[in-house]
C-alpha cells in the first residue's frame, strides 16, 4: 500500500513537471525561430548572402574599444550574448601590405600589427596604427575564428569598435559582429 500510495502522490508531481519542461521547450524554440532564424533568413541581421557585393570595410580613425559574447548554445540572443567579457578572446590584427603578381598569381603580403588577449575588463586598445588597411582575426576560446577588415584613416569619425565574439554558426543573428561606433 505505502508503494501505490508514493506513486500516486508523485505522479501529478512528474506530470506537472514534464509538462512545464515541454512548454518551456516549445517556447524557447518559438523564439529562436523567430528571433533568430526568421529574420536571418530574411537577411534582416546583416551578413553576407551569395551574389552581395563585397562588404564596405569601415573607416576608422583608431582602432580600441571592447569585446563582449558567449556561446549560449540556442539562447543566442543579442541582449543575453552581449552581457559577458569574452575573456580569453584573442585578436590577431594583421596590416596589409601592397600585393605582387608572381606567374600570374596575386600574392598577398601582411606583416602583425598586434595581439591582444582580452581579460576580464573585455578592453583592447592597439594604441597608434599607420593609416591604411588592416585584417582582425577574432579567435573565441574553443570556437572557430572568425575575420573583419576595416581601413585606418586619420579622418573618420569612429575609433571605437564593438566586436561580438559569440559563435554564429546558424545565423546571422547571433553573433560575430564588428560595430563601429559614431563620435
């Protein structure tokens, strides 16, 4: 008796809790879709799509500012992702140097400009860089890399940029995102 007592005691309890969990389930998907999915597919988010013409690299006048981001897996969401320091994050800053044509080949030619580790304050500051162009590669711990152009030019209005390190392996929504900042 003490044994089918217990059960059904216990079976509203797992019931109630099985139900919660499915709802919080199919809400959660509700939003990724969309939130997230939707809009990038409609190309709302930015990103490159097949046919584009090549991306307009930005003008910066110096290049600082902060890195934010975490993989949060399904919960990608920009209001969410953007309050952690991506600490850890490495940015590989590469100048770009004239190009040379070698039996038909263009061959491009770069020299680093700097690496930065972001610790805990999710600052980074390159301090004074000669004008021209530049490649940022941004390296999350444990995720792929993910690469941004800008152009150094004394006379922009922008110096400080914010990059959003979290993967975005399924959208354009959800991640690594380079964004300057207007004076």
């Amino acid at each position: 008796m003490a044994k089918t007592e217990i059960l059904r005691w216990l079976l509203p309890i797992f019931l109630t809790v099985l139900v919660v969990v499915v709802t919080a389930l199919v809400v959660l998907a509700t939003c990724n879709y969309y939130f997230l999915l939707k809009p990038s597919f409609e190309g709302k988010c930015g990103g490159e799509k097949l046919g584009d013409p090549a991306p307009v690299r930005p003008h910066l006048a110096g290049f600082h500012g902060q890195v934010v981001g975490k993989n949060l897996w399904l919960v990608q969401y920009r209001w969410l992702r953007r309050r952690f320091k991506a600490v850890g994050t490495t940015l590989s800053l590469l100048r770009e140097l004239p190009s040379t044509l070698y039996e038909g080949n263009v061959i491009f030619h770069s020299e680093s400009a700097g690496e930065v580790v972001i610790d805990k304050s999710g600052v980074f500051d390159f301090g004074d860089l000669t004008p021209g162009e530049y490649s940022l590669t941004v390296t999350y711990p444990g995720e792929d890399a993910v690469g941004f152009g800008f152009i150094i030019d004394p006379s922009a209005r922008s110096t400080d940029v914010l990059i959003d390190a979290s993967p975005a392996y399924y959208c354009n929504c959800c991640g690594w995102t380079f964004e300057p900042k207007s004076k």
